[in-house]
C-alpha cells in the first residue's frame, strides 16, 4: 500500500506535499518522491529517492522550484524492487506528465508491451509507469484534456488503482481516479487536497468528499469536479472530518504504539458510548437480521484474531454457528453463501483488499454484509449493508493496538444484540456484561499502571530465538495475536498454541530456557486447571513461563496480574501485556517500531 498525496492552490505546494506524505509514510516507506509543476509547458521538477521520506527531504535543500500545484508518493513495493528508478512518481518520455499509483495494475505487462512496440522507453519495473505511457498518448488523443484521458485510461485499466496525474501543459490542474483503493478530496480555501486517506490534509482542512468507485476528480486551486468515467458528473456528498489534526500526532509518546497502548480505555469508552445499558438499534441498524442462519466473519491478521475471539462470544449468546475465515482464503474455496448468512468483514483501515474482496463475493452470493471498520468513508463500510463504526481514533502504527481491543468491544456488541434479537439470552445476563464492560476502560487502566516491570521483564529474553504464547478458549486467540505482535514488531519467531494442542506436537519445541507466555483462564475454572497443568509440563522440560492471571499460578516463573473480568472479556484486559512485550521487544532490538520492517498499515493489494 502507498501514500498518495496532491496539493494545488495559493501556496507554495512543497510543503503541504511533504507535510502529506509525513502523515501517509506509515502506508509504505520503500521510498518517496514528489514532482512539480514550474512553468507552463516545460518539463516537470521531479526528485525521488529509495528509502524512507527522511532519505528524500535530505537531498531537497533549498533547490526546489516555486511551485503551487504538485503530487507526492511513498511506496510500498510491489512490483520492482525499492530503488530510486522505481519510486514514484513516474514520468512520460516528454518529461511533461508526471503520474504516482497505490494498488496494482494486473495488465501491466500487455500494457508495457504494446506501449514499447509503440515506440515508449521504459525507465522503470515498475506496473506503474505504464499509467504515464498510456495517459501521455490518451492526452493528446483528448487534446489536451488530462481527465478525458484519465478517463480512457482507467477503462483500459484492470487491477486496484488511485492514480493522481499532473501536465505541465496544465500548472494548476490535478486529476485523480480510484478503484478498489482510497482517494479523498480535501476542500480548502483557495487549495484543495487529493490523498489516500485525510490524515494528508487535516491539518489544512476537514472538509472532504470521498470518491466513489471507477470515479475521477479533476482539481484546481479552486474547482472541484468529480465525474464518472462516462464524463458525467457526480454529485458526492462533503463531509467533516471528526478527527482533529492532534489526534494523529505523538502526544509525547516515543512511539505512536505507545501512544496508541494507552489510548485503549478511551478508544474502548468511546466505541462503548451510547451502545449499552439498554437496547440501543443503533448497533444493528441498517440492515435485515431475519432469517440468519449463520455468521461469517472474514478479516486478515489481528482483525482474524478478534473475529476468532467473537466467535466465542457470539455463538454463546446468540446460539448461532460462527464462522472465522481468513479473508485472503475465504472465496477461494467457494464456500456455501447465501441470503440467510450474515458476513461480518472486520477491518481497521476500510482498504484491506483481502477483506474487501471477500465482502465482494459473499455480496454476490446474496450474503447480507455488516462491517466492523474504524475508518469512516472507506471503501468496505461503503460497500456493506450497514455497519458498526469503532471509534479508536487514527491508528498510526502499523501494529494494530486500540483496534484491536475496540473490535473485540464490536464482537461483543454484535453477540448481545444478537442475541437479544433472537431472544437466546437473559436480560440478567445482558445486564451483567454490559456492566463488565462499562468498567473495561477502567480495568485496562489498571493494567497499563502496572506494566513498568514487564517492560523490564521483556529485556531478558531480546535474544531468545522464538517465544511461544498458550491460552484456552478466548485466550487461544489472544494467545495468536499476542505471538502476530511479537513476529511483526520485533521480528522474532513466535506462535500462538491452544493450551490443549501442546502435548500434540509443539512441546517438541520446549528447550532449556524457552520463553512461554501462558493466557491463564479465570482463577477456579475448569480450564484453570487444564492450564496449570500445561504450565507443569512446559516448565518440566526447562520453559521459562510468564503468566498473565487474575489471580493464582503461583507456579509460573513470572506473573503478571490482569483483573477479573468476565470470561469472554479477559482478552481486552490479556492482550496488553502481549502488546508491551511486543513493543518493548521491539525497542530492545532496536527495530522501527511504528514502521516495521516489510510491513504496511493496510495492505490494499491481494
Ligand atoms: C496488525 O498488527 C497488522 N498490522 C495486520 O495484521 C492488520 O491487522 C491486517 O492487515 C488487517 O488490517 P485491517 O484491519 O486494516 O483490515
């Protein structure tokens, strides 16, 4: 996935662009690069580097041009490697036209070939560079016109695509278009905004219009006008943007992961708000719940692993089946769909492709479709049936954090209302966990005041080879996003076990000294008891183990106390120290922890 940022209007564009693609860098950072409009007709400035933004804004200094329209880019790659000929933006042979791209264009090597066949050189590997080709030629067949052009292009086009473009022919005058990866138009006063995501341009603005599918804006300083890619023109609603421009800065942290671990009980209360304490429609509003049969929730990485944690919840309270797929596999195996299932797509960002595709084919079978998103305007609430917005607030780094607990909070909002619609659990019930769940920003609270000495703890195992995480019932997958956090930020080997599988191959990996963190169920539980021994077994054979309890498990080695909560609650309050393991990890070994290596923050290619 890529930054994609646009600025035309009454100052100077560097550095709104700049400012932009600091904002969007956690999108991608294999490299960055900006082109400009100078002079009417001449050749475009353009300078593009390898490496992080940093690495670009290094080689500026003072010998960019005055320029007040102009586009930006950070790359994830996909195609070619990250090299200085591959950063975006690319170039027409005539040096005049410039284009950058998020997503992939699957026809990209037809494309190339007939375009070279045409007499066009190539200067990069990249699928992208085609796009500037292919508009070049479509330009001048439009006389002129960069969004008829755009417009052919995109008809031409398959794959995901957000293609900003700028001709020198025309200083002031940016097109973009979108399909199946985010584009939003900033409104300002005299400049307006193209980006991936308002992060780009809130500091400028916070008013907005999404772009909806297959659609193309053409932009000035002071004209905005969106069309389909018939040329007929779309009238999309403006909207304000609730984040403020704060929302998205450190606040003091080191680390926007910190940051973002401690912005958990207020990402929690504010995804509570108004949601419980009495039947509230507003949960499942929007769409027809009778007749389900069954629940399908499809969702990739953390946003799996809070779905496999709804599962628990909303098959108890619901009595319904629940499926979790892995959204990357789902339609692949061209599973039973049909009006009477319920498909759940939980998604952080709104843009994953994975989920989003998964959506697509579940809608096509007839499925009803309700989101789980973080990200209002994006691109799978847009395209569900209705949808239940969690309010973490922007969630910069890429390691999922207040997400995931305000998703695990969506899980259980879905499994009571669920529920009570269909009148398979007691008002008594309802009443008890939607006070255990009041109290959760508070319980977290407590366990984020006692995370010192873990942090502490983490230290002695930096150079342990792997560290193995066990948990029973929704702890198992507390237990898989405990040891996801662990592989993404301090890139160490780790896996997440079901306590009971241990015995069934795994505990082959048990060695003198391996680190074992153990998800302990409620104290006097059934399951209690079935951990505690996996806890004997593991230490029998040398493993260093690290409870994270309410209370009990004197035997671990380390413990780390939690409070009590319900049972189906205990992963909100269990994960934090899984995440400041994680992290601390991470800064130990010195990695990048909002920026981890290979990794993107919402990965918009399949
Ligand atoms: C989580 O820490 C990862 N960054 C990743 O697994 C993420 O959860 C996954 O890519 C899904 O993203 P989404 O929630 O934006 O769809």
């Amino acid at each position: 996935m890529c930054g994609i940022v646009g600025y035309t209007g009454k100052a100077l564009a560097l550095s709104p662009l700049l400012e932009g693609l600091r904002k969007l860098e956690y999108r991608g950072y294999d490299s960055a690069g900006i082109a400009l409009v100078t002079a009417a007709g001449e050749k475009l400035w353009i300078e593009k580097r390898a490496g992080k933004l940093g690495n670009l804004e290094e080689i500026l200094g003072d010998k960019v041009p005055n320029s007040h329209c102009g586009i930006g880019h950070t790359r994830w790659a996909t195609h070619g490697g990250p090299t200085d000929e591959n950063a975006h933006p690319h170039l027409d042979n005539e040096g005049k036209l410039a284009v950058i791209h998020n997503g992939i264009i699957e026809n990209y090597l037809e494309l190339r070939k007939s375009l070279e066949e045409a007499g066009h050189i190539f200067n990069s590997e990249t699928d992208s560079e085609s796009v500037a080709h292919l508009l070049s030629d479509a330009r001048k067949e439009h006389k002129g016109d960069l969004a008829a052009a755009m417009r052919q292009v995109c008809k031409e086009l398959r794959g995901s695509f957000t293609i900003l473009a700028i001709h020198s022919d025309e200083p002031g005058r940016i097109v973009g278009a979108r399909r199946n990866s985010p584009l939003v138009v900033g409104i300002g006063n005299g400049e307006n905004f193209l980006a991936s995501d308002v992060s780009a341009f809130i500091s400028y603005t916070k008013r907005a219009l999404e772009l909806g599918q297959d659609e193309v804006a053409d932009i000035t300083a002071e004209t905005i006008v969106i069309t389909d890619l018939a040329g007929n023109v779309m009238n999309q609603n403006e909207y304000e943007i609730s984040w403020d421009a704060s929302a998205a800065e450190r606040g003091g942290f080191e680390h926007f992961m910190l940051k973002e671990i401690f912005e958990q009980p207020k990402a929690i209360a504010d995804t509570l708000l108004g949601r419980i304490k009495g039947f509230n429609s507003e949960i499942l509003k929007g769409i027809d719940l009778d007749g389900i049969e069954k629940v399908v929730i499809v969702a990739c990485g953390t946003a799996f692993n809070a779905g496999l944690v709804g599962k628990y919840a909303i098959e108890k309270w619901a009595n319904i089946a629940v499926d979790v797929e892995l959204a990357s596999e789902y339609r692949y195996r061209d599973p039973s769909v049909d009006k009477n299932t319920l498909v759940i797509p939980i998604s952080q960002s709104g843009e994953t492709m994975d989920t989003l595709m998964a959506l697509r084919f579940a809608k096509n079978k007839g499925a009803r479709i309700f989101a789980v998103c973080n990200t209002s305007g994006s691109t799978i609430p847009r395209e569900s049936d209705a949808v239940l917005y969690t309010h973490a607030g922007p969630e910069i780094a890429v390691a999922s954090t207040k997400a995931f607990e305000t998703q695990l909070v969506a899980m259980y909002l879905i499994g009571l209302h669920l529920g009570r619609i269909r009148g398979t659990i007691s008002a008594e019930l309802i009443a008890e966990i939607e006070s255990e769940l009041a109290e959760l920003p508070g319980k977290v609270e407590q366990v984020l005041e006692t995370v010192e000495p873990l942090r502490e703890l983490t230290r002695k195992f930096t150079s342990a080879a792997s560290m193995l995480f066990l948990g029973r019932h929704v702890g198992f997958p507390t237990a898989l996003e405990g040891a996801l956090k662990l592989k993404e930020l301090a890139y160490m080997h780790a896996e997440g076990f079901a306590g009971g599988e241990l015995k069934h191959g795994p505990i082959a990996l048990i060695e003198n000294g391996t680190p074992v963190v153990a998800i302990m169920p409620a104290a006097g539980s059934l399951l209690a008891e079935k951990m505690a021994s996996n806890i004997q077994e593991v230490k029998a054979r040398g493993a260093v183990v690290i409870a994270i309890a309410d209370s009990g498990f004197e035997a671990a080695d380390y413990l780390v106390r939690i409070p009590t909560t319900h049972e189906f609650l205990q992963p909100v309050l269990a994960v934090v120290p899984l995440q400041v393991i994680a992290y601390e990890m991470a800064v130990a070994r010195g990695n990048d922890v909002d920026q981890p290596r290979n990794l993107a923050k919402s990965v918009t290619v399949e």
